[in-house]
C-alpha cells in the first residue's frame, strides 16, 4: 500500500500544521517547546559523543536526527520549522501576522528553557556537580561553544555575515525535514523522510538557535571564554534571523508558490486531510 502524500499534499497539509501551531494556546506552546529544546539537547549530546568515541564527524550526523524525528512524531513545537510552517498560514490567510510572531515568541521561550534544564542537568551528570573534569565532551562542548560565538568576533561584520549564512544554509535543510516528515502517513516513512535533511545540516556545521541555546551555554557552564553578549551579538540573534531567512525564503514561501499559488488552491478545511502529530 502507498502511503506517500503527493506534493500538493504536503504543502496544504504544511499549511493547514502552521494555522493549527498558530492556534495552539501559550501553555501548550512552552510545554511543547521546553520538550522540543531538551530533545535536541539530548541528540546533540549524543551525536557529539558518538563522534568523539569513532572520530568520525559523520557519525554524529548519522544520530542528530533521533532528537528530531521524535519532535516529528510527537507534534511538539520546534522554533525552527515554525519559521517555515506558520507564514505559510498567513499567506494563506487562515492566521495573523500578531499570531505568528505570538507562536514564534513563546516557543522560542519554551525551547530556551528546555535546552537550558537539560544542560543544567547535563552539567552535573559531567562534572559530578563540579567535583571533576568534564571529560573530552566537556572540553568539546567548550571549544565547541567558542567556535560559534567569539571565533567570529575577529572577522567583525563579515563574521556576523558568516554566521547568517551558516543559518540561512542550516534551515533551509530543518524545513526541509519537517516537509519530508509530513511526505507519509507511516511512522517509519515519516522518520526516514526528515533524517535525510537534518543529516545534512549538522554534518556540515551549519547554525541552529535551538541547538545553540544549549551548546553555547552549556559551553559557558564549563568554562568558556565567553559572555552573555558574546553568546547573543555573535550568534543567538543574527542565528535566529538567518534561520527565518532561510526556513522561509528557501522552503515555504517557494513551495507554497509552486503548489498552492498564492492560496487559490488551497481546499476547504473539511475537505483536507490530516496527518496527525507533526512538527
């Protein structure tokens, strides 16, 4: 049996996913973030771990994606694809631009929280509450957190350029994964489907608010050389304008074009049908 969704498909259910994220309430949201934010923490942790233990980069990519595709399965709220899911519903006018950036501000909040929970948590698994060295991932995690925030201090404008590309470049892939995610009404389709994209954007490097609120400061916790303005002009900001850049310019808006056409085609909402849970 086919469980493959056509293209059109996808995109209307794309829009009907960011007009029902809009409309989830601010409790749901920061729950649904705070899940989201601890579960990349999580992968992050792992994939860099599994990197360490092979020396292999690609290996970490390979394990990136468990965090993600269980964000996928269980509807949470990643910041990220929202950025390329509920534009489209206001493009489609079946949201507001008020509820948009209302969707985007709290779970934004909620992902925050969450990441720093686990990297608190994190922190004391690695440190056993700050009696001994971090290990190789403490130190890893350290130079980690300096590579994406003061190593581009010295470039001055063209480091903030950089690292919004790198954002750009990383979200146009996440979009990607939950487009590729929404590809099929199976369980397994559905994870196969979002791997592929997210196993490009971490094996090369590219720049993750989410994921970032939980390296840099976990990278803080363990000694690195870095500020609270360090952390933010160097990458929170210009990470999470880059990465709406990119989940929008490059994935939803072009998609949207192409299949539903500025929403001439997009059906009645009894008529369109529901994958169920999907980030």
């Amino acid at each position: 049996m086919n469980d493959s969704l056509s293209p059109p498909e996808i995109v209307r259910a794309m829009v009907d996913l960011g007009a029902a994220k809009a409309a989830h309430s601010v409790p749901d949201l920061l729950i649904r973030g705070m899940l989201s934010g601890a579960l990349l923490a999580f992968a992050t942790s792992m994939a860099l771990e599994g990197a360490l233990q092979t020396n292999v980069a690609l290996v970490g990519a390979l394990i990136f994606p468990v965090g993600f595709a269980i964000i996928i399965i269980l509807g949470l709220e990643l910041l990220t694809g929202n950025f390329g899911l509920v534009p489209l519903a206001v493009l489609a006018h079946r949201t507001t631009v008020g509820k948009m950036l209302a969707n985007w501000f709290w779970v934004f909040v909620g992902n925050m929280v969450g990441s720093l929970v686990f990297a608190g948590l994190f922190y004391v698994v690695l440190t056993d509450v700050g009696n001994v060295g971090a290990s190789a991932l403490g130190d890893h995690l350290r130079a980690l957190a300096e590579a994406k925030t003061i190593a581009y201090e010295p470039y001055g404008y063209d480091g903030l350029v950089t690292v919004f590309v790198k954002a750009m470049l990383c979200n146009w892939m996440v979009c990607l994964g939950v487009v590729m995610g929404m590809s099929s009404k199976s369980t397994l389709g559905r994870i196969v489907g979002c791997w592929l994209p997210i196993f490009a954007f971490f094996a090369l490097g590219f720049e993750h608010c989410v994921v970032n609120m939980f390296v840099i400061p976990m990278g803080m916790m363990l000694g690195a050389k870095i500020s609270f303005a360090d952390w933010w002009y160097w990458n929170q900001i210009p990470v999470t304008l880059g990465n709406i850049a990119g989940g929008f310019l490059f994935t939803g808006l072009p998609l949207y074009w192409t299949y539903v056409k500025g929403g001439a085609d997009v059906p009645a909402p009894a008529a369109r049908m529901s994958l169920g849970p999907a980030e």
